[in-house]
C-alpha cells in the first residue's frame, strides 16, 4: 500500500512524494510581452521549498492570440524562454519535478488579443460566434502547442502539460456541447479526441521519449464513460501521466450523488485510477484541503498522487505539514479565491503567514 511520502519513477525522473501542486493562474504577475517575471519565480520558489513533489507551472498560452488577458503568461516566441529556465533552476534546487502547462482558450479568447476560434462555429460568452477552425487552421494549432513544448523542454522542463479541461481549446474539441463537426475531428469519442492525442503525437516526436507528456483531461463532460474513452485515445498517443478535473458540463447525475469522504470532484480522478491503475498514474484534485484527506486518498490507493492547489497558495509549507505534522495555515475558503483574476491576490491565509513571521 502507498504512502504519500513514497516516491515515484516517471520517465525516468523521481517525484519525491506523491503530492504535486496544480497549475493555478497568476493573472496579473506577467506583462504583454508573456515574460516571466519575478513575482513568478518567488511564487514558485516558495512552493518548492515547502515539500512538494512536483509543480506544474501554470496556464501558458502557445500563441497571443490564445491567452486569457494581456498579462497571460506564454511561450510563443524563443525570447520568452530564458524566464522560465529560472522557474526550472527553484524547483529542481528542491528536488521537485517541473512540469508546465501548455494553453490556447479557443472560443473563450479575450478580444483584446485575438478572434474565438474552435471546432465549431458556436456561440461564445460574449454572444460572439467563434470561428470554426479548418483542417490546415488545426494542424497549425497543434504545431503551435508542439513548439511551445519545445520551448519548454530549452528551459529545462521535466515535461509538459496539456490543458485539456476546464473549457479550454482541446476540452471544446472534446465536448459534444462545442464540437459539432462532422469529418474525423467530430462525433465518435475517438475522434473529438484527436486534435489532442495529434499533439501529444506531435510533441512526442519532437521531444523524445523521456519528456513527461501529462494532460489535465475532463472527468465526465457530462458522461464519465465517454471520457475514459477519451482519455484512453490520449494514452494510446503517448500520454504518460492524467490529472483529471472538470470540464464545460457538470458530471452525469449518477457522479453528483455518489456518497463518499472526498466529493465528487476528486471522485472523478479516483473513478479514471480505477480504470487505468498500472498503466498510467492519475491525480485527483478539489477541495483537497487537509492533511487527513491527503493521507486518505494515498493510503487507500484511490488515486497515484494528490492534486493540490488552494491548500498550497494558502501555505506552500503544507506538504511538509502532511509528511510531517508541522503547522500550517489553512486555507480560508474565500468565496471567491483572493488568487483569482481581478483581485488584488490579498490571500488572507498569507497575510496570517505574514504577521506570523512578523511576530
């Protein structure tokens, strides 16, 4: 039976416990030009000091047109490279495995930077009708995600991540509610996964073999069995490592009224290591906010490895906490996340961490 603090070989890397920070934006620490900045680096250099055992670095745009906003971090050009070799140089100073993740918002892209753009001519947010990508547009784009992987391994990158949830690019390929095509790229479960498998493919290729290729896939978009299928087209591709979350539709019914300790959430990443146990590691997150509940998840073999992200920004000393009794400051459980985008990222949890160390 695993335990959180045992370690884990994946591609030939050691992930020193099985508890990995999850890529949460920082919405106004870049500029226009997609740079690292400092505030970037101290941020991580934090959370790498704190115990854990992998990072992945946040939302990262492959090209202008696909970011969230203006100060939307990326890697579209080779100029951007060089900040992120110091987000490298932290986290492997602390023996934490590095991995980023690569992003295009598709529909949901801010006008300030570019069109909508995605499988189908739907409508968006803003009650724009996005652009329906053409075969060449869609070989372009994953051209776009495998030379920002490229990039990222120039840095120094262990791997990357693909943004395949939360309503994103590839999880609108992935959705029946946005894709609504009708040759290879639409309708069967194996095709609406083909854009992303493409690029994992693609990057594969253009990486090598012991480059960690991970996706951050939809649970139940709403059906968690036609996500399975989804997710075994992107194992099948190459993917080495699924760290399951939500996508553009709640879970089926039956996921919501599951009774169980860990919520239905997390229940996703648990359903997905069920399937898929010894053949690829897979991460739960939501809500994951207490020791006890991390050790539950690990030691009950529910899932590979523990997805934390409030619980870390609140206090980058809570895995070392959960390995080690030490204090911590538990997250608040804002309303709305104080690390959110259009807040002043005043997280009470670190203003209680700095009076602290004021004291």
């Amino acid at each position: 039976m695993s335990k959180v603090s045992d370690s884990y070989q994946l591609k030939g890397k050691t992930i020193k416990n099985r508890m990995t920070f999850a890529p949460t934006v920082k919405f106004d620490y870049a500029g226009a030009d997609g740079k690292v900045t400092d505030k970037h680096i101290e941020h991580y250099k934090e959370r790498a000091e704190g115990g854990i055992g992998l990072i992945c670095v946040e939302a990262t745009a492959v090209l202008p047109g696909g970011r969230f906003g203006e100060n939307h971090l990326g890697l579209w050009n080779d100029d951007q490279v060089e900040g992120h070799k110091a987000i490298v140089k932290v986290c492997h100073d602390n023996d934490v495995v590095c991995l980023i993740q690569l992003n295009h918002v598709g529909i949901g892209a801010n006008p300030i930077c570019g069109e909508p753009i995605g499988p189908s001519a739907v409508e968006t947010r803003s009650g724009a009708i996005a652009h329906a990508m053409s075969i060449e547009e869609i070989r372009e784009m994953e051209d776009a995600f495998t030379a920002a992987a490229v990039r990222a391994k120039a840095a120094g990158y262990d791997g990357i991540q693909l943004h395949g949830c939360h309503s994103y690019l590839i999880n609108q390929f992935v959705c029946p509610k946005t894709n609504l095509r009708t040759d290879e790229y639409g309708g069967s479960a194996e095709n609406r996964a083909r854009f992303g498998s493409e690029i994992i493919r693609k990057i594969r290729e253009a990486c090598g073999d012991d480059f960690i290729i991970s996706i951050r896939t939809v649970g139940a978009d709403p059906s968690l069995a036609d996500e399975i299928l989804v997710a075994e087209e992107y194992v099948k591709a190459g993917c080495d490592f699924l760290q399951v979350s939500m996508g553009i539709e709640l879970p089926e019914e039956a996921i919501m009224k599951e009774e169980n300790s860990y919520g239905f959430l997390c229940s996703l990443g648990v359903h997905f290591h069920d399937h898929f146990k010894g053949r690829v590691p897979v991460s739960c997150v939501g809500g994951i906010l207490d020791p006890e509940k991390v050790n539950y998840l690990i030691d009950h073999d529910l899932v590979d490895f523990v997805d934390l992200a409030r619980a870390e920004l609140a206090d980058p000393a809570f895995p070392n906490a959960v390995l080690n009794g030490t204090p911590y400051v538990h997250c608040f459980e804002c309303k709305r996340c104080q690390y959110g985008p259009g807040g002043p990222h005043r997280c009470p949890a670190a203003v209680k961490r700095s009076k602290q160390r004021e004291a």
